[in-house]
C-alpha cells in the first residue's frame, strides 16, 4: 500500500511532465487522415498531400474539412487549458488522496503552457502515427492562440478572413494570419514569454507552407473556391 502511496504522489509530482505527452499525443491524433477513410480514401495520396482541413475539404467535401478544422482547433486549445489547469488539477489530486499541497507547485507554469503548445504544433504537423507527416498545424495553432489571447486570435483570423476575400487562396491567408498573430502578440499580450511562443510558432507555420510559397512565387497555387491557378 506504501509503495502504491509513493507512485501515486509521484504521478501528481509529474504530472505537468505527463501533460507535456498528452499535448504532443492530441496534437498528432490523425483526424484529416481518419476523415479521409471514413470516405474510402487516404488523403495523403490526393491534393497536397497534407492531412489538414483545407485538403480535406477539397478532397472529401466541405462538412468533412469543417469537422476536420474544428478538432483541429479543438487539440490546440485542449493541449493548452489542461496545462494551464495543471495545479488546480493536482491539488484537487492531492486533496482527494490527502498529500500535502506542497506536492502540487508548479515552478514556470508559463514554460510548460510554452511546451504543451508547441509539442501540440509539432504532434500536428509531425503525428508519430503516420510517419512523421501531417498538416500545417494552422488550425492546431489557432486554437492555441484562442486560449493565450482570445482577441489576438479573431483578430488573425479577421486577417485570415479579409486576405481570403481578396486573394480566394488558403495558404496567401494562412500565410498573412501567421505573420500578423505575432505582431498582435507583441502589441495586446502582456506575458513576454507567450509573445516570444507564438512568433516561434508562428514562423513554424510559415515554414511548414514553403510549398506553397513557391508555388505562389510561381503563379501555381490553387484557389480555394475554383481550384484554378492564381
């Protein structure tokens, strides 16, 4: 019973360390891939390749894209309220199972949030599950950025939405968002280290799109609504 006590105090003390994995696990559940089966395809081998929800949409329908953005969204935004909700979960861990409270300190909580959110990125674009090759964690880091600052993410995607309006190409408006979220950050968000996560992260997403900026260099990336070349 000792030894049981011991390895459950452990867990608690790890806790935030476990989360680290789960982040990584949620980001990388293949949901463009298990969509793209349930319609009789593997969405890797059709359009670009990509499991995400723009390649989904083309590939498999609009519903199928929209499903696939929105739990997309969802691991992003998981990954980082349950990091951040890390010490309340521990201490009412160890209240339940009467250990000190002294057990459930967390010391850089805003490094680990950092961590949860970038292994959430990676887990999306680089899942262990399908050899290492999956989105471009767009909407993975717009959930993210929903929970760091809610306003800083309508108003990328207010960027996202007005450079569609004008361009109709994902990757151009996917692009201009990545390139404004940090600016926002910078601007609206008071804790630096957040700031300092999403530039990183997003300079990952741009460059997981380098694809399509040669294509878009190049005049042969397709639109959105008509799938012709811009």
């Amino acid at each position: 019973m000792r030894c049981f006590s011991i390895f459950i105090k452990t867990l608690i003390m790890w806790f935030p360390y476990l989360l680290l994995v789960i982040a990584y696990l949620l980001g990388s559940f293949p949901t463009g891939y298990l969509m793209g089966r349930m319609a009789g395809i593997d969405i890797r081998q059709h359009g670009s390749g990509s499991t995400g929800a723009t390649n989904v949409w083309r590939n498999v329908g609009k519903v199928a894209g929209a499903s696939v953005f929105i739990v997309d969204f969802a691991k992003g935004a998981i990954a980082i309220y349950m990091m951040q909700s890390a010490e309340s979960i521990q201490a009412f861990a160890a209240s339940l199972l009467g250990f000190p409270q002294s057990t459930t300190a967390i010391d850089n909580l805003s490094l680990f949030v950092i961590g949860a959110g970038m292994l959430a990125l990676i887990g999306h674009s680089r899942p262990v599950w399908l050899g290492f090759k999956g989105g471009k964690s767009v909407a993975t880091g717009v959930g993210i950025l929903f929970i760091l600052n809610w306003i800083v993410a309508i108003a990328a995607l207010s960027v996202w939405i007005g450079t569609m309006a004008i361009w109709r190409t994902v990757s151009i408006s996917s692009i201009a968002a990545a390139a404004a979220a940090p600016i926002l950050m910078w601007t609206l968000q008071e804790n630096r280290p957040f700031s300092i996560f999403v530039t990183i992260g997003c300079i990952f997403i741009i460059w997981l799109h380098r694809s399509n900026i040669e294509r878009i260099l190049n005049g042969t990336e397709l639109s959105f609504k008509s799938n012709s070349k811009v």
